[in-house]
C-alpha cells in the first residue's frame, strides 16, 4: 500500500502535486504498468504529450488544503514510454506555471511522500520563449516577430506551433533577427529597457558640419535635409538633434564657394606656363543654361594638372555674344586671360556660337570623344529596335538572382565565356557594345534562358530572329575596332592631341573601307557614308597649323604618324616660325643672342661689328632652329611611352623645345574625360549637373571638384578639418558628451 492505494511489484505509483492557474493543488494517482522497481521500461507508459480533453479523472480524497485526488489509470490515451525523448520528460515547460513535481517511487520502506509546505513557481524555460516577451504586468507573452500575445499560462507546445506555422525557419535566426523580421503590421516595441541610459549629447554644429559635407560630395541641394523622415531617424538616435535649416545651409554653403576660391585664385598665380581651357555646356531640368570652364596645364616637374574654375550660367538666349562675355568674365577672375592657349569645346550648338567669336586671340577645338560618339550612334542606328529587346532581357537578369544565375550555368555548359552581374545596360557606348557582345558571344544561352522564363518575362517577344542575329553579328564586327580604340582613349595617361588624331585618322580608315567593299550588305554601307560624313566634318575643324604643333611635339607620333592631310610643308615651316618667336628668345635670351652679362661686366658698351652679329644671330636662330630639327629628325618613341617622363628625361637635350613642349602637350583634345562620355559612369554625373536648382548648381559643382581636386573645404578663410571631427565623433567624455569643439578648427 502506498498512501492509501493497492501497489504491486509491476506497479509505479507517483503523487504529483500540480498547481493550477486557480491556485488550487490536486494529487493525481498515476498508474504506470510494466515499471519494476529498478525503473526499467517494459510496456506503453506515459506519452510525451497529452491534452486536457483526452484525461480520464477519477474522483479521490483531497490531500493537503483543499484540491481534488485523481487518477491516472492504463486506459487512458498515452504514447509508450519508450517513445518519450529523455529530455521532454524532463522539459516541465510544455505546461504553463507548474510547480516543481515531486515523484516518490513506491517501495516497501519509504510509502508515503510528503507534500511541499509551499509550492514554489519555477519558470519556464523552453527554446521556444526566446522568441517572445513577457510585458511588464506578467499576464501575457508576446511574439517578437509579429507581437502577437498568449497568456502568461499557454503551453510551450502552443507557442511551439505558433512559430511553425506564422514564422517557418525561426529557428535559423537569432533573438536579434526576430526584431528585424518583418511583420504584417509592426508595432513600436515597448520593451523595457534593463537600465535607464542617458544618450550622449551631441554639437549640433558639428553635426551639420558633416550633413554639409554629405550634401557637397553628393551633390545634393540643401533642401534634402527638410525631409521630415530623415531628421526623424536622427531623432530615433538622439531627440536632442536638430538640423540647420534650408535657408543656414545655403548661406554656409556660399561662404564656404567664396573662401575655396580665393584659394584658387591664389594657386592659379603660380602657375607660370601657357594654360589650356576646357568647355562643357548643358541645360539643366529648369531650362537654365550653364557651360563649365576647366583649366589645365604643365608644371616645371612635367606634371599634368587640371582644376575647375567656375560653373557659369549663361543668360538668356544663349548667343554667341552672351557665352563669349561670360568666358571672359571667368578669365579674367582668375587673371588669367592673356595666357590662353586653346580652348576644347564640346560641338554643342552653343559651341558653334562661341566658335564664330574670333577676336579671341586662341585656337578653338572640336571634341574630339563627343565627335567619335556621334559617329558610332550613326553606326548603331540600324541595330537599335534590336539592341532595345537584348537590354530589357538584360534588365530582368540584373533584377533577378535566379535567372542570372540560370544564364551563368547556361553560359559555363555551351561553354559561352562567364559574366558577371549586374552587367552594364546603360545607354552609352559601353552599355550598348555589350548588348552586341551577349549576341555574339551567349546567343544559344541567351534563347534557353528565356524559354524557360517566359511567363516570368512577360512573353515579350525577346528571342531574336535569325535575321537579327545575322545584323547584330555584322554590326559587331564592324563595330569592334571601335571599342578597342574607345578604351585606349579613356585609358590614356595623357590623352594628346597628336594620339588622338592618330586614332581618328584610323576610324576615318575603317569607315572608308567599309563603305568601299563589295562584301557588306547595303545596309551597313549607308551607314558606313553617314558616319565618314561626321568624320570629315571633325577632320575640317582640327586640322589646323595650332594641332600640327601640338601633335609633332608628342615624342610618339612627330611628323611619322599624324594624318597626311595634316603633315606639309607649310604646316612645318609655320612651326618653326612660332618657334622661333615665341619660345627661343623670350625664355632664353641669352642663349638665343650668344652674349652674357659676362661679355659687359664693365658696364662697357659693345662694339659697332658685335651689334651687327647679334642682329645676324636672331635672324639666324641656328641653335634653336636645330633643336626642332634633331628632334624631327629622330625615330618617334613607342606608342606605350610616358610622354611627359620622356619630355622629363629629355629636357636637357632641347631645352627652348621643351618649353614649348609643356604649353602644346597641355592642350585638351576632348571636352571631358572620355569615361564619362563613354561609359556609364557619366549617367550619375549628368543627374548631378541635369537635376541641381539653380541656387546651388555653381556652388556645390565647383566646391565638391576643388575637394576632389585636393583643396581643403574652408569656411570663412577658417580649414574645416573634418578628420579631427571624425575623431571627436567617437570620442566620448567621462560625463557622457562627445568630445566636438564649438567650433570646427
């Protein structure tokens, strides 16, 4: 007998004291069969869950206080014992707030168990809790993914299913990423923090002064910052920030224009070489009219350097008189009017009206990148439908994993070369090349992968006929010598303008031979005679005796390599004029005449006979007129050459030459760096000149080139040193506030 009840040797009886939400204990008479007294299991027992639905009670005497005695017999509905995991026996948390349970196993010598004085709540302490959270009142548990509530007394097994069912592959993220799992409809989180910490504060000064600096090199306009929700989200980190207004920003930023310009003005003084400009003009979304003017030149250490001066708005209506007056405005802030030697212009049509102001007393330009992308859109003409249908397949690649994937493993099995995403769909040149090179190179991979995808794809029509196929495979050929000579013209160190001419009398060359043969379709020869139409059309504004200089002085192409339309006589003798007068006595004049201050350290006058044989020197110029000559004379340098290291090493040899060599080598042969005209890292920089207001368009254009060019952001002629902000940003006092000035130094 144990506690009142029959017990045999086959015969387990445990008393379990159980205390349930009505603060009431019953004792449950538990018949486990086929448990010896070794506890070995031999038959069915216990189930590892079970449901309150599913219990037999028998009614029994109340043991302790109150409750009621029940009893657990084999008829009721349990799993085998051997089927019970060790560790949900021993997991108490699958039923909400038991006390902890007393098991007394039935022998002869020990047959009563005593109850508990007083139960004790033990806490629960499933996996499964960790994915919720108990408000602070201890009546509910709440779902940290989606925040839905369960009484503080639902079974883990609930909540278990719960996750299963409402958040499948919980169980791969951590606590943390249960806060950033998004839910159908989030709600703030309101759980209590464990201790009160007060947020550090902060130099709202110097706060701005970073946002100012974010503004510049983004080219954003101060009213980016009113945004409400963005200053909302600086507020969910510190409610003390507050922002400049739009208004403060704008005067920050023109002061900030005016003292980086000063500086400008000041480094363009010691500059003492000829200076070439460059002009770029655009029209911005509000229809306003702007050129920028861009200067470069040589320094004594052959050193090519380039820097914008100023981002001029030209006013209405933009005639050749108004863009003229506004250039010369720049110049002369700068002080620098009568040291132009060429300007660079972009052939735009507002070009073409600065073009016809010839008082100017330099040479004018056409670019020669903008020209060379003219002539290839014309080539392009006849395959654009079908460039358009190969982009938008390439759109849906670049937007979707799986079908960028499946292309790469299509690509690796026809064994059509590896491609890496995203791949350039841009509308330059680049962009449109590659559109032609996924043609000709993955045409197979290309018609399986959008097979298999049709209804993914919208059935757009993407496969191509074999009649395009057929085009886009022609115009690749034709077209694949220009890419060539597109990515040494952006790859060039120094882009001369004798390397230039070298590359477009060969486009000129390709042109005409495609145009000329009786092998190509009449198709592409049409196109071939609208782009040899622009090609004459360059070739009629560069060729000039002021680009001959330019292009014999580049060591790798002389008199050898430039366009034979270009190389005459009359082109060399003028040369040797300008030589003569501008670069052998005015820089050397003792050289140049042969005399010394030596020769009247006396102070003595010279002779009549010495007079005269000076006069015969000048007109002579025998030295400096073989300085040309030697150098005509020699082989021109390989094409890889540095062509200011070898003016560098060779400046000894040809001193007046070389000095002539630093002002002609100078001079720009394209408008803007041909990447940006050819590939499409020139998209982000035409939103940022299409899309500024007008108020800070000039501003913020000349301030972020002047940074990048490696002037330091002045306020007020005061160096804004925003590394010792960075480092006063994580510096943290004792008494919790940041460690910024009050003043940026």
């Amino acid at each position: 007998m144990v506690n009142g009840f029959p017990c045999c040797s086959e015969t387990l009886i445990v008393s379990v004291c159980v205390k349930f939400d009505f603060s009431c204990s019953v004792l449950f008479r538990l018949s486990f069969i086929g448990v010896d007294l070794k506890g070995e299991v031999t038959l069915p027992a216990l189930s590892e869950t079970f449901a309150a639905s599913s219990m037999n009670f028998e009614a029994g005497t109340v043991s302790g206080k109150s409750g009621n005695l029940m009893e657990w017999n084999v008829n009721n509905a349990f799993k085998s014992l051997k089927d019970m995991e060790p560790k949900a026996m021993m997991d108490m948390t699958l039923i909400p707030s038991i006390d902890p349970i007393d098991i007394g196993l039935g022998s002869s010598e020990k047959g009563n168990v005593a109850p508990p004085a007083k139960p004790r709540k033990k806490s629960m302490t499933s996996l499964y809790l960790k994915f919720f959270e108990t408000a602070p009142d201890g009546k509910s548990r709440r779902c940290k993914f989606c925040k839905q509530s369960y009484s503080i007394s639902t079974a883990t097994g609930n909540l278990g299913r719960h996750l299963n069912h409402r958040h499948p592959g919980y169980d791969k993220m951590g606590v943390g990423d249960a806060v950033n799992n998004t839910a159908p409809q989030p709600s703030p989180v309101t759980k209590k923090p464990q201790s009160q910490v007060k947020p550090p504060s902060v130099d709202l000064d110097h706060l701005n002064w970073l946002l100012l600096k974010f503004l510049i090199l983004g080219s954003l306009p101060p009213s980016t910052l009113e945004e409400e929700w963005l200053s909302n989200s600086f507020k969910f980190l510190n409610s003390s920030v507050k922002f400049w207004t739009g208004q403060k920003f704008q005067a920050v930023i023109l002061e900030v224009f005016k003292s980086m310009r000063d500086d400008v003005k000041a480094y363009m003084e010691q500059v003492n070489s000829r200076v070439s400009i460059t002009l770029d003009f655009w029209t911005s979304y509000e229809q306003v009219s702007y050129m920028s003017v861009k200067a470069h030149w040589i320094d004594e250490n052959w050193s090519l350097h380039n820097i914008l001066l100023d981002i001029s708005h030209i006013p209405y209506p933009c005639g050749g008189t108004n863009i003229y007056q506004s250039l010369v405005k720049v110049l002369k802030m700068y002080n620098i009017e009568s040291r132009i030697l060429s300007c660079t212009h972009d052939n735009s049509q507002n070009a073409m009206h600065l073009d016809g102001q010839k008082v100017v007393p330099f040479c004018y330009i056409p670019c020669a990148a903008r020209t060379l992308n003219l002539i290839i859109e014309d080539g392009l003409r006849t395959v654009k439908p079908v460039i358009s249908k190969i982009r938008e397949f390439v759109l849906e690649m670049n937007a979707s994993v799986e079908i960028s994937e499946e292309f790469n493993k299509t690509t690796a099995a026809y064994q059509e070369g590896s491609w890496k995403f995203p791949l350039d769909a841009s509308t330059r040149w680049s962009g449109n090349y590659l559109m032609l090179d996924i043609v000709r190179k993955a045409s197979k991979s290309m018609d399986a992968v959008i097979r298999n995808h049709e209804d993914t794809l919208g059935n757009r029509n993407m496969l191509l006929s074999p009649a395009e196929k057929n085009a886009i495979n022609i115009m690749h050929a034709y077209l694949e010598p220009f890419y060539k000579t597109t990515n040494n013209i952006c790859t060039s160190k120094v882009l001369t303008i004798g390397l230039v001419l070298f590359f477009m009398d060969h486009v000129s060359e390709m042109i005409a031979a495609c145009r000329d043969s009786r092998h190509n379709p009449d198709w592409l020869k049409s196109t071939a005679e609208d782009m040899a139409k622009k090609s004459r059309s360059y070739n009629g504004q560069v060729y000039n005796v002021f680009t001959y200089m330019a292009a014999i002085l580049d060591p790798r192409i002389k008199s050898d390599l430039i366009p034979e339309s270009l190389n005459s006589e009359n082109n060399l003798e003028e040369a040797r004029n300008h030589f003569m007068r501008n670069y052998s006595t005015s820089h050397f004049p003792a050289m140049a005449n042969g005399y010394t201050a030596q020769d009247s350290e006396d102070g003595g006058s010279v002779s009549f006979a010495e007079e005269i044989a000076r006069k015969r020197r000048r007109v002579s110029m025998s030295t400096a007129t073989d300085e040309l000559t030697q150098y005509l004379s020699e082989p021109p340098a390989p094409i890889p050459t540095d062509v200011l290291e070898w003016w560098k090493a060779n400046s000894t040899r040809y001193p007046r030459l070389s000095v002539m060599a630093r002002d002609f080598l100078a001079v720009q042969a394209t408008s803007v760096a041909p990447d940006e005209l050819f590939c499409r890292k020139g998209d982000e920089v035409d939103k940022q000149k299409f899309c500024l207001p007008h108020g800070n368009m000039q501003s913020l254009l000349c301030i972020r080139s002047w940074i990048q060019s490696g002037f330091k952001l002045k306020y007020q002629s005061a160096e804004v040193d925003y590394e010792k902000l960075m480092e006063s940003a994580t510096a943290i006092t004792d008494n919790g506030s940041t460690g910024f000035d009050k003043k940026p130094k």
